[in-house]
C-alpha cells in the first residue's frame, strides 16, 4: 500500500481557521442529534490527529492534491479504527461482549 506523502498545503493559520470552520459546521449538527439522543462522533480532529501522528495523507488520491477530496484507504483505515475505539468505549453490550471473549480466550481451548 502507498500512500502520498504527508505535507502541510496551508499555513499554520489558514490550518486553524479551516478548523474552526469545520468545528462550527460540526456544532451545527450536534446541536439538533444532542437534543433528540442520537449518539455523535465527530471525526475531524481525531483523523487530524491521526495523520500528524503518523505522518500520513488520509485524504486524496495519485491523481488529486494531499489531503484534499475523500478519505483514501489510509483514511478509510483510520476512520475505523476511531469508530471501533469509540464503540468499545461507549457501548455496555459491546464491552460485555469483549470482556466475555477475552475471558474465553484466557481460558483457553481446554475450556
């Protein structure tokens, strides 16, 4: 698997305010999920974590700019791994479920 190579295409500001802007248009749907219970996961600073931690483009393709259209496989990859991180955390049926599995698999065959 190749990947492009991780490059900052905007200043450190420009960066922020893009941030900011995609923070906002996040609140603007948290706001009304927030009010009727539907569980939200915003995915924007934790994929921007994820691709400075690993030095990674999780956006763009050979064809298009880093970091710029649709997840690639590598932001596809990332994406689930935050969303697995996030059900593990907030879901009781999926712990329970994960606890019972590693505690058979502790056992052993021999169970």
């Amino acid at each position: 698997m190749t990947n492009a190579p991780y490059t900052r295409s905007t200043s450190g500001s420009e960066r922020r305010i893009a941030e900011e802007a995609r923070q906002h248009g996040a609140e603007l749907w948290r706001a009304p999920i927030g009010t009727e219970g539907i569980p939200y996961l915003g995915m924007s600073r934790a994929m921007l974590d994820y691709a400075e931690r690993n030095h990674v483009s999780v956006r763009g393709f050979f064809n298009t700019p880093p970091n710029r259209g649709h997840w690639n496989e590598v932001g596809n990859a990332a994406a689930a791994g935050i969303v697995i991180g996030e059900l593990f955390e907030r879901s009781a049926v999926i712990r329970r479920a994960r606890a019972k599995s590693l505690q058979a698999h502790r056992a052993g065959p021999d169970r």
